[in-house]
C-alpha cells in the first residue's frame, strides 16, 4: 500500500499533529528561509483587525493576502499581488491592538499608493520578495518538512525571507498620511502608529545594518513622527482607545505565540503561577503541553474551557494537548466540539480529520475523506490537507487516489518531480477522463514546464 512509505517519507512529529496551528519550515532558499504561522484564531484577529481599514482605503479585503511570519524580529512589509507580511516579533511587540493598526494601515497606505510599483522592486533578484509574489503567492501552501517539530496545523506557504522592499522618505511620509485617512475613516484614533514610531525613535540614529527590520525598510525621521502628531492631536478621535473585545484577543494571541515559539521555562517567567488571567492560562497550558505535563497542561485549558464553554479554540487546544499525548482516541471529542462551534473552518476540519484516522475504524476514516474534501473545496492547495487525505484513501484500500492525493500534496510544495512520478502513477489506475484522471494530466503538464524552466 501507498500509506506506508509515505509516512517513511515524513518525521515522526509531523504525523504527531492536532492543532489549527501548524508551523513547518520552507524548503526554498535553504540559506536564508523562515517560515509562516497559520492559526484560524489568529487569522481572525487579524482580518478583523484589517478588513475596515481595507476597505477604507479603497481595496477589496478577499483580495489582500495578510500573512503571519514565524520572526521575532520586528518587520511588517508589502508585496506585488497586494499581499501584507507581519513578523510575529511586531505582534509580541505592540502594547495595543491600535499599534498594530496603525502598522497595518501604513502598509496598506504602500498598496493604495502604488509605492511597489514605481520603485525599482521589479528589478530585483527572483530570489528576493517577487518569488513570493510572482511564484508562490498565497495559494502554494507548504505541507513539508517538520523536522523541528510541527506545531502548527493546517499547512503553511512556501516562503523564503527576504530584503524588504526600502522606501524613500517621501513615500514613507505618504504612507503615514494614508494611514491617517483610514483610521480616521473607521473612527479610530492613529495615536499607536505615533506611540510605535516613537517607541523605537532611536532607530532614527543607528547605522541599518543595526536597525531593526522594519526600519531598514521604513526610514523614520522625526519630521514624519511630528508631522502625524500634529494631524493626529487636531483629529476629534485623539484620546479613543481599543475596545476591551479587541485588547483581549491581542492579548490571547500574543499568550499563544509565546507558549507556542517561546521554550516553556521562558512562558512560566513571563506568565507565573500567581496570573491567573486567561492569557496567562492559555500560554500556561501551551507551556505545560510542550514540557510533557499532560496534568497540568489540561487542568490550565479546562480552567478555560469550564470559563468559556463557547470558545472553539479552547477546545481545539485541548485535542491537541490529548492527542499528542497519545490519546488520539480521547481527542475525537475536543476536536469535534471545536468544529462544532466554529463550523466550516478547513484548519479544524483537518484537524478533525487526522484525529478521526488514528481510529483505522471504517466509518470514522470515511468521515475524515469528507472532512478533508471539505476543507480542501476551500483550500485546494492545503498541502498537509492533501497529505492527509491520502493517507485516509490508504486505510480505505483506494491506492489510485491516494496517489493522486500524494501528487496534489508534492505539487502544493513546489516538488514538481515528486508531482509528476505520482499524478503517472494515479493515471495508470484511475479511470480515463474522469476529473481526477484530468487534474493528473495538468499536474504532469505543469511539472513538466517547471521542471524545463529549473533546469534552463
């Protein structure tokens, strides 16, 4: 059967996943490659956070690709193809959701602007910021390899870190201004955006090669910081701060991503025993998971889930804590509650899915090929989602698809040769014509023009 070598063909610990998140490192630019976050509930934060202040600047927000870097570092950058990058390091970094807001809104002042296009960016090496653009995008979702340890679920895009793009002052300054334009549009005050500059004013002064990140990018200078001040202590919105809604699940996201990328002993200084407010909790049991505390860390989450029964994520968590623990069985039931309350979410869905395969039980693995359809009807290039569905087809005995499904999860990783051995290897068994058969025949097409560009 198809199953077995394919799970030779992946670590151990990317089997060992439960989690709507889901982190794996890039196979491009070996030298100088990151990776994505993908987290349903940090995504949400995000577009909630994002959407008004898209729309307030004229852009479509289905049409603008926001994107979590798994990078302390404090950076927040724009590419062609309308697609905004934010380093973790400037989510942990930002006191309040209206700092982040105002980063954001800057960087979208660049898109509105067309700042990308009249600089020299389209000049610049395949290998820097147009790779993502031009031939990975949002759609080239990475399933591949976890050799650090997954954490993260639900499948992450190919990305390879790169120079973000430098812009002149003059149009840094006009990004400042369109921010401005669009917090006060939304009824927001962009007091953070003045309280992050100067948060870091000293930036102004150092060489680049000692600045952070962003401000390599983004030249600060004290007549741009003055020239918002002056806007923004005139605006009839100075003084307005984030609801208490928004603050919190600030807070919720960054106790995540520290319990997540933080080693556990770092979590427990920064959240101790005595906090016992809910992001101290859910870092807490993120924390407790990773240090192999299965006591504590559960007793953490259902301190939270006994608080907040309606939280998808909570009992998300859970599952993943019991799952990893080998309880695969016992987390059947978080993992179904947490799709329950947040229905259609194809990260929870997988997340379901590959609790429900550790069963080998017949109608519970059939239940996963519809979870996994599911999802993947919403993101077709899931690479661990196509992972996952073949090997669903292996249990079942049905080696065409799941070869095919294999094709699927090698071409959502960009290995174009792996692509193509499996879409041959599902045509000889599949029935001719039929779609399956079909998106084989465009998989060897395409890998086949890839594979000839490569080797060019």
């Amino acid at each position: 059967m198809l199953k077995p070598s394919y799970k030779a063909a992946l670590p151990k610990a990317f089997l060992a996943v439960i989690s709507a998140i889901f982190l794996v490192l890039s196979q491009s630019l070996p030298a100088m490659a990151q990776s994505l976050l993908r987290d349903t509930e940090i995504e949400e934060t995000l577009q909630d956070f994002t959407t008004p202040i898209l729309r307030a600047a004229g852009l479509s927000p289905s049409s603008v690709d926001l994107f979590l870097v798994n990078d302390n570092s404090l950076n927040a950058f724009v590419t062609r193809g309308q697609k905004i990058f934010l380093h973790s390091g400037i989510i942990l970094k930002s006191d309040t959701p209206n700092q982040l807001k105002g980063v954001i809104a800057h960087e979208a002042g660049h898109i509105a602007g067309g700042h990308i296009v009249r600089s020299d960016y389209g000049n610049r090496s395949a290998t820097g910021a147009w790779l993502i653009a031009a031939g990975i995008g949002l759609a080239a979702i990475l399933a591949g390899e976890a050799s650090a340890g997954a954490l993260i679920l639900g499948g992450s895009q190919q990305f390879g870190a790169i120079e973000a793009l430098a812009y002149s002052r003059v149009n840094e300054s006009a990004a400042d201004q369109y921010a401005f334009r669009y917090m006060e549009a939304t009824g927001q005050s962009s007091q953070g955006l003045i309280d992050f500059f100067d948060r870091f004013r000293a930036q102004e002064v150092l060489s680049n090669a000692r600045r952070f990140p962003y401000f390599r990018g983004h030249p600060l200078s004290s007549d741009r910081i003055d020239a918002l001040r002056e806007r923004v202590e005139d605006s009839p919105h100075t003084g307005k701060i984030d609801s208490e809604d928004h603050q919190h699940r600030l807070e919720m996201a960054k106790a995540k991503l520290r319990g997540f990328l933080d080693g556990p002993q770092i979590v427990f200084s920064y959240y101790p025993p005595e906090d016992q407010s809910k992001p101290a909790r859910y870092a807490r049991a993120v924390a407790h998971f990773k240090n192999a505390d299965l006591k504590n860390g559960l007793h953490e989450i259902d301190s939270l889930i006994e608080e907040e029964p309606g939280n998808p994520y909570f009992h998300e968590l859970k599952a993943q804590i019991l799952y990893e623990s080998g309880q695969g069985a016992k987390s059947i039931t978080p993992a179904r509650r947490a799709l329950e309350l947040k229905p259609d979410a194809p990260l929870l869905e997988i997340a379901l899915a590959t609790s429900l395969l550790e069963t080998s039980d017949r109608p519970q693995v059939e239940e996963a090929v519809k979870l996994l359809k599911s999802a993947l009807n919403r993101e077709s290039t899931n690479g661990f989602g196509w992972y996952t569905l073949s090997r669903a087809y292996g249990e079942l005995g049905q080696e065409a698809l799941a070869k095919y499904a294999t094709a699927e999860q090698a071409y959502a990783v960009g290995d174009y040769q792996r692509a193509r051995s499996f879409a041959k290897r599902a045509q000889e068994d599949l029935p001719r014509n039929e779609p399956h058969w079909r998106r084989a025949a465009d998989i060897i097409v395409i890998a086949d023009t890839k594979n000839t560009k490569r080797r060019r």
